[in-house]
C-alpha cells in the first residue's frame, strides 16, 4: 500500500469507526449489555482520536499537501454529482482532533453519569452516530457531503435533546430545536441551489477556483432590484449557520436543549453541533470574502448574540443553563470574527472553547450528580469541600471562560478583540463595544456560578448533604484530561494558528481585510501577546472587575443581588423572560401556525370538503330523489296525464319537423 493509499485508510477509519460502534450498540445493545455498549463505542471513538492525530501529523507536522479525493460516487447526473469526498487539510485536521478528542472524553464521563439510565445502550449508540456525522460534515468536500453531515448532526441532536422522551419539557425542546433548524436550513439549502445553478457544480475546488469570476455578477431576487449574487449566496449559507450555531434571532432552541441529558449537552455545545456553522463559513471564506455586505451582517449579528444572550446569563438560576448562555454568548465572539475576516480567530477560539466549555458542562454535571440531579444553584454552595477535583477543574473552566491571562481563552477571545478593534467595516465600531462590554459580562455570570455553587453558604438539604461526596473516577478523570488543554494549549496555538500562516492552504482572506495581518506585524511571541494585554488593552482588567463585582455580590455581600433586581425590576424581567422572544415565537409563529391550520380545517375540511363535497352531494341526491318520488305517486289517473302530455309533447315535435 503506498503513502497515499494509506492516508486513504486513516481519513475513513476516522468516520468509520464511530459509524461501526454506533451500529454496534444500537443494533446489539441487548446482545453485547451495557458494558459492551460503552465499550464498543468507547473504543471506536478513541480509534478515530488517534487517526485524527495521525492525520494531523501527516498534514501540519510532516508538512504534505492536502489530500481532495472522492471516496464514492452515489449519482452523477449532468452538473449534479452526489459523492462521498474528502478534504483534508490544516482546518479540516484541526477541526477532526477537536470533534474526536471532545467526544472521547464525553463518552468516558457518559459511563458515571448514565449509570443507572434505562436508555444507556441507546445514548452510547446515539452519541457516537453524533460524533460519525460531525465528522463527515468537516471532512467534505463538496456541499451534498457538507449537507449530509448538516442534517446528520441536526437529526442527532432532536433524539438526544428529547432523549428522555416521557418528560413533555423534553419532547418540547427537541421539537423546538428541530424546527428552528429547520428556518435556518431552508435559507442554506436556497444558497447550495444558487451555487449549483450559477457554478454548475458542488465540488468545493470547482466552486472556490470560480467565485473570483462571479464577483461581479448580479441578479435579480425581486423584480426590479439587483443583488449581488456572491452577496446573495453567502447570506443563505449564513442563515443557514444562524441555525445551527444559534445566532440571534435563531438561538431560541439552544438554552432548551439543556433537557438533554448533560454529556449531549457539553456534546453539542463543545464539538459538534453549532460549531458546524462556525466552521462552514470559514470553510467558504473564499466566498464570503467577496462581499462585505455578508461580513457586516455576521459582524452584527454575532456582536448583538453575544452581548444580550451574555445578560440572560447573569439572571440564570439553572446551573446548565448559565453554561448554554456562556455558549451563546462565546458563538457570538466567533462570528465576530468570521465578520471581521479573522476566519483563523474563530477557528482558535472554537478549538479553546470546545476545551473548556465541555469542561465546564461535565463539571456541572459532575455536581449534579452529587447532589442527586438538583441544578438550581440556589441550592447549592461550599462544595469546595467535599468535590475538590470538580472545584478545581470548574475553576480552570472558568478561568480560561473569562479571559485569565495564560489561560486558553485568553489568547482566543483576545485576538478577537483586537482584531475587531481593527476592522474597518461597516458595524465593527458597534462589534468591537459589544465584545468589549461582554468581557464584564461573561466575568460576573461565571463566577457568579462559579461562587454560587462552591463557595458561601451550603444551602442544600440535610439528605443531600449527608451523602455528598467527590464524583467517582470515570467522572473526574475526563474532567482532569480536559482541564489541561483548557490551561495551557492557548500559549501552544496562538502564534502558529493566528500570525505563521497555520490555515495558509484552507483559508482565504482578501489583502484588504487581512487583519490577522495587521495584527502579526506586532505579534512578538506568547509573552508579549500576554504583557500586551496588560500594558495597552483594557480587556484584562474588565475581566478582573466582573470577578471582583461577582465576589461582592455573592460573596461578601449576598443581599445585594436581590436589592438589584427589585430597584431594577423591569430589566431584571426582561432578562428573565429572554427578552420574550420565546413567548413572541410561540404566540406568533407557533400560535400563528396553529391558528392558520384551523382556519385551514374550518374551511378546508369543515366547509369545503365535509360541508361541499360529502354533505352537500348527500343533501343534493336527497333533493333530487323527493322530486323523483313526487313524479311516483302510484295514482293510474297521474300516469295517465304523465301519457298524454308526452303523447302531445312528441306530436308536437313530430308536426315542427314536417313543417
């Protein structure tokens, strides 16, 4: 087998195995028990870890070109090629050693804490068919592959979001998740048409090498007004990304997803799921780069997610839910810098969050554990002393969550930050206050959880707090291993990701945009980024003054925060009511959908077909039939004149024609 036939192997044992393990699970669950089913899957998952290594090492250690090859070819039809293909280059390996180590570690905490769930061999078989579809997703190499991974991890995420299906909380989340996506894929299906029709193919090469030549071409959507049609396609394609990484106004379906059980929550707000759209538009940044209008409507859009999803956070009482508002918020960040054209700040800030994010859900779930699946934080505290594993690890989660310098979110948000602050579109100057206000923000809601939950008072019940204890191994040991890229691979990636041209071959950026460039013309190593930060950037120090107003408020002055909520009591719920957005989409368009469709029954089945086609036919034939049985009398002298008028009626007739 040469080189190339070998790297062959890897790239499909890295979605295959995961495949062959959900299958394993799922169709011999029974027949293999529980143990076996985290075994199987457990094991696939940790195959594909260690072939996304091996292709990392191929790709940016050893230094070969990028492998573009399809795998298989289910149809081809004129310009129309439905086919399995890879790409595999730097982003691509970045984006499988991310999805596959992530899911690994989950599916290890996933043995703790579904101990005792009757559904387990079915969870293990789902969520390693999740990780199978993320894969395909980033691997592809045309838009069919991307869309079959799209729709794999969107269907993935109804069955685990409503995986505790007898809850109605549940079966309500993951319907609410499925049609929400469904709005934004709409809109990404109309942009991978437009690209079909206008490039007459679907092949990512073919497409990306011809996008310079349509830069100009226009197109009419409504009659009379010109559209750029790079403009027009990368909107669809984004709005397709609203959905799955919950941008603003689709981020609805997100903080409900928390009805899941925790592992597929720290699953699709890590590594899977909203990163895809994150990760699609920096797969076409040679489209999105030949339209600002695209880039400033991303710019906007993720400024406004981050900043007022952010708010809802502070007023959270539900310890997941606080993370998923933190997810909110930290998609918004890389959005930012998808608008910014910092396509390489997002990417870095998606692999650092995915670390610490998944660090910070297990955390949670490893408290929720303890404490006999209680998650309101409220009643909680002092768990410090008896979970010091979680405490340590949560608090490495919430370092690198804000910013800490050193940490790995430090050098991820920081350069998105910056590299706002030197963007010249349109809306960076509104972005880069959004950002900026959001780094207080995200400080005070995390350790507001961070304080509520390990320190102060102890304030769960008396049975509770006899059985408290530290999570077992299963549990801490992936928290352990997560908690180290968390710290330190900041320090590791920032310079070769953002400034030596890591994503040269994936990437593209117009020279105008280049502020990743800008930027690296200052960059002189990890230790003047960091000292940067603290001589000339007020970043560092907002983070430190919402850790210091979260450590006043929940700390050393607990009566605070309700004197704040009731002096500010319409803010407060607004914030509490998510700014009723959920009650609008539910009064509007789910009401609205419910009332159009009895309107439809009203009319359509009451009155048309029931009133029209089957009552009125049966109303008619009764009419007809009292007039026919008025003419049977059964009288001789009735029929007699019936004779003698049809006797005349036939000579009269007989008569008009002789004459």
């Amino acid at each position: 087998m040469n080189p190339a036939e070998h790297m062959e192997s890897v790239y499909l044992g890295v979605v295959l195995a995961p495949l062959a393990g959900s299958i394993v699970a799922g169709l011999f669950g029974r027949v293999i028990g529980r143990a076996g089913a985290h075994w199987v899957t457990i094991l696939a998952v940790g195959i594909s870890t260690v072939l996304s290594l091996i292709a990392w090492k191929h790709i940016v250690w050893d230094g070969n070109d990028p492998y573009n090859g399809t795998v298989y070819t289910w149809l081809a039809a004129g310009d129309l090629n439905l086919q399995v293909g890879f790409l595999i280059d730097r982003l691509s390996v970045t984006m499988m050693v991310t999805v596959s180590f992530v899911s690994w570690m989950i599916h290890i905490y996933t043995i703790g804490y579904m101990h005792d769930d009757p559904g387990y061999q079915r969870f293990f078989s789902y969520i390693s068919l999740f990780t199978f579809a993320m894969l395909m997703l980033v691997m592809a190499n045309n838009f069919v592959q991307l869309f079959f991974g799209w729709e794999g991890v969107g269907l993935l995420s109804y069955l685990l979001i409503g995986f505790w299906f007898k809850r109605e909380s549940a079966i309500f989340a993951s319907l609410k998740a499925f049609l929400v996506n469904r709005v934004g894929d709409f809109g990404f299906v109309i942009g991978i048409a437009a690209v079909l029709m206008y490039f007459h193919s679907l092949d990512y090469d073919t497409v990306f090498g011809l996008a310079p030549t349509m830069a100009d071409v226009k197109i009419q959507v409504l009659a009379g007004t010109d559209w750029s049609l790079m403009s027009f396609i990368c909107i669809c394609l984004f709005i397709g990304a609203m959905g799955k990484s919950a941008q603003f106004p689709l981020h609805v379906w997100l903080p409900d997803s928390m009805e899941g059980p925790t592992p597929i929550s720290a699953l699709i707000h890590a590594a899977t799921m909203v990163t895809a759209g994150i990760f699609m538009v920096a797969r076409m940044s040679p489209l999105f780069e030949l339209s600002d209008t695209a880039l400033s409507m991303i710019l906007v859009i993720g400024a406004i997610t981050a900043f007022f999803m952010g708010l809802i956070g502070l007023v959270q009482n539900d310890i997941k839910r606080v993370v998923a508002y933190s997810t909110l918020s930290q998609l918004g960040y890389m959005a930012v810098a998808l608008g910014a054209s910092a396509y390489a700040a997002a990417i870095f800030h998606l692999v650092t969050h995915a670390f610490f994010k998944a660090l910070l859900f297990l955390a949670a779930g490893s408290v929720i554990i303890a404490l006999h699946h209680e998650q309101d934080m409220r009643k909680m505290g002092g768990l410090y002393r008896y979970m010091p594993i979680t405490w340590a690890t949560a608090l490495v989660g919430s370092l690198a969550l804000i910013g800490f310098p050193g940490t790995a979110g430090f050098y991820s948000k920081d350069a998105i930050i910056e590299a706002v602050h030197t963007s010249h579109l349109w809306g960076s100057g509104f972005a880069y206050a959004a950002v900026l206000s959001c780094v207080v923000i995200t400080a005070l809601y995390t350790f507001r959880l961070f304080f509520l939950t390990f320190h102060g008072k102890e304030r769960m019940d008396r049975h509770t707090w006899e059985h408290l204890q530290e999570s077992p191994a299963v549990v801490t040991v992936p928290l352990t291993v997560l908690a180290i890229p968390s710290l330190i691979a900041g320090m590791f990636l920032v310079g070769p990701m953002l400034f030596e041209g890591y994503f040269r071959e994936a990437i593209y950026v117009a020279p105008a945009h280049d502020v990743l460039g800008e930027m690296g013309a200052h960059y002189h190593g990890v230790f003047g980024f960091t000292l940067h930060a603290f001589q000339s950037a007020p970043v560092v120090y907002l983070a430190f003054a919402g850790v210091a107003l979260a450590w006043l408020m929940y700390i050393k002055y607990p009566q605070v925060p309700g004197q704040v909520a009731e002096r500010f009591s319409l803010l407060y719920r607004i914030l509490l009511n998510k700014y009723g957005m959920d009650d609008f989409n539910q009064a509007v368009f789910a009401g609205g959908t419910r009332r159009i469709g009895q309107a439809f029954w009203q009319l359509g089945d009451v009155r048309v077909i029931d009133g029209v086609l089957v009552d009125g036919t049966a109303a008619a034939v009764r009419w007809f039939s009292g007039v026919v049985r008025t003419v049977q009398s059964g009288y001789l002298y009735d029929y007699a004149f019936a004779m003698i008028i049809g006797l005349l009626l036939m000579l009269a007739l007989f008569v008009h024609q002789l004459f």
